[in-house]
C-alpha cells in the first residue's frame, strides 16, 4: 500500500469521529453561525485536539471566514483542514546527516519503542543506508529478544549484551561497532522508565556522556515514543519526559486503533515538540515519517480509492 494511503487507512478511527461530527455540525446550514463554533470546538476537544489548541483552530476559522468572506461549507471545511496542515508544520524533517548519525529512542513500556525501531532500521535500510541497533533496554531478556527478532527482520546487525548491563555500556559498544562497521545510523533501545525521574536522568546522562565522547559531531535525534490510544495522557507524560531528557521528536505509535488521532495537533502545538514518524500498524511497514499535508487530508478526507 502507498504512503498516503497508509496514513489514510490508518487514520479511519479518527476521521470518522471528528471529521464525521465536523459534517454532522455543518449538516443543513447555509452559513457558519456561533452554534457552529461552539460545537467544533468541542469536538476537537473530544478528539484529544487539547483545549488550547481547539480554541486557537477556532479562533483562526473566524478569522479566515471573515477575511476571505467564506460561505460554502465545503469551503468552511477545506478551510479546517488548511489551518490543521498549518498548526503540524515545522520540525518534521529528520535530519540524518553525518555518518553514522544516532537515534536514541525512549518511552514507557508498551508504548511501541522497540516495534518503531524495527521499522525505522527496515525504512532506513530500504533508502540504502547501513543500520546497526543497541538493546540497552536490558531491564528484561525479552525485550532484547524482541530487539533481535526485529534486527533479524529488517535484516541489520545488532549489538546486545546480558540482561541486566548497563545500557551505556551497550550504547559503546554499539557506537564502536557502527563506527568499525561504517554504519550510517545507530539507533538505541532504551529502558527509559519514568517511575524513577532522578534514575532516568542519571541513566540518560550517561548514554549522552558516551555519544558525546565517542561522537561528538554526529547528529543526534531523542525519541520519545507515544502512544495515541492514550490520548491526552500521552501529552502529560510528553510534558514529563521534557523535564528529564533533551527530546528532539516524537514517535507517535497505534494511530490505527484510536480516535484520538487529534492528540498530533496537542503535542505539537501545545508542547511544541515536533512529530517525526507516526505508527498505523504492527507490520514492518507501518511506520511513516510525519508528513503534515498527508496527515491533515488523512483527518478530513477518505481516500476513495482505498483498497
Ligand atoms: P516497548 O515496550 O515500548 O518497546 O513497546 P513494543 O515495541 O514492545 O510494542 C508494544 C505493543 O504495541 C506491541 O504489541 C506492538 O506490536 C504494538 N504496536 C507498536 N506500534 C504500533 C502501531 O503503530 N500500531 C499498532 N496497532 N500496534 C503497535
Ligand atoms: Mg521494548
């Protein structure tokens, strides 16, 4: 399946919810009135848009409405969509450039990490680049397990070591085999729990202690990986995982199987942390970079053609 039609796919559970209540609320009117406002806004808010960025989407289709003096409702609605693509912008861009570069990927459990490098390591390989992984999420066997079997199936080296080792011993031993090995990109697993703050932080300082010395020029992207069937408890856990780490983007993962999907707009307006992949499936292509014009037409429009 193509790209845009992925991303449409995956995000069904959402447009049918908030697209679907936009068009019920424009349902039989001639003309946008107050009721209408009124009534967007609280399905953006039902969509997990957040409250502050509901109101601003609001707020700018007032203005938009007046100044181009819009009346169709299609042109209401395309309208929406255009200040939705609008608010996603800036930050997308995975910039990827030196060689290697590393990825360091953290998050609570379950939240989709070590499926998203799996993806990211098949994506990165399919564009030609050379990929080695880290297992420093050594807290459990099976989690180095799983890193493997995901190794094994995107078909790029990994680096593991015992459960139970220091991750930044792993995250130096997988740098020194990047470098020995002319890999592209590294990217690391990581435990990255949050029901310790000071032992995260301490634990990330470290990693950031051993990337700075063994690659003090690479470019460098913290992960934080998020899972959409959480909603707004995602933002509130994005909110804690800034005061702790040095998070350059985020993984949005399970958008296929929530109407929260709106929860894209909260972390990026809100939080002003940029969106850097989205997740819309278990299968190994199922992970896209964030691309905000496909997003947006995703949430409003169905692809008619979808198989
Ligand atoms: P980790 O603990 O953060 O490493 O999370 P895992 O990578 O082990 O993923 C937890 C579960 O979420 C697994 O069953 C994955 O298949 C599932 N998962 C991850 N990403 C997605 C996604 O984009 N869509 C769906 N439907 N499931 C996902
Ligand atoms: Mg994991």
């Amino acid at each position: 399946m193509g790209f845009f039609k992925k991303i449409n796919k995956g995000l069904k559970k959402t447009r049918d919810s908030m697209a679907g209540a936009i068009n019920a609320a424009l349902y039989g009117k001639n003309e946008v009135d107050d009721e209408f406002y009124e009534d967007l806004e609280e399905i953006l808010v039902m969509a997990d848009v957040g409250v502050n960025t509901a109101t601003e989407i609001v707020e700018r289709l007032k203005d938009s409405v007046f100044k181009k003096n819009l009346h169709r409702v299609k042109d209401v609605q395309k309208e929406i969509r255009n200040i939705v693509a609008d608010l996603l912008s800036g930050g997308e861009e995975i910039d990827m450039i030196t060689v290697p570069s590393v990825i360091l990927v953290i998050g609570v459990n379950g939240v989709g990490k070590t499926t998203s490098i799996g993806k990211m390591a098949a994506m990165f390989k399919e564009e030609g680049k050379k990929v080695i992984l880290g297992a420093a999420d050594t807290f459990r066997a099976a989690a180095i397990d799983q890193l493997e079997i995901w190794a094994d199936r995107a078909g790029v080296d990994i680096v593991k070591h015992k459960e139970g080792a220091d991750p930044a011993a792993v995250v130096f031993d997988t740098i020194s085999a990047g470098k020995a090995r002319n890999a592209d990109i590294i990217i690391c697993d990581t435990a990255g729990r949050l029901h310790n703050k000071k032992n995260l932080m301490e634990e990330l300082a470290k990693i950031y202690r051993v990337i700075d010395r063994q690659l003090p020029y690479a470019d460098r992207e913290i992960l934080l990986v998020l899972d959409a069937t959480t909603g707004q408890n995602a933002v509130n856990q994005a909110k804690e995982f800034k005061e702790v780490a040095e998070i350059t983007g985020i993984i949005l993962t399970k958008l296929d199987g929530t109407a929260k999907g709106g929860v894209v707009l909260s972390i990026k307006n809100d939080l002003k942390v940029p969106v850097k992949f989205i997740g819309v499936g278990e299968g190994i292509d199922d992970l896209r970079p964030f691309n905000p014009a496909a997003f947006a037409d995703g949430l409003f429009e169905e692809d008619k053609d979808e198989e």
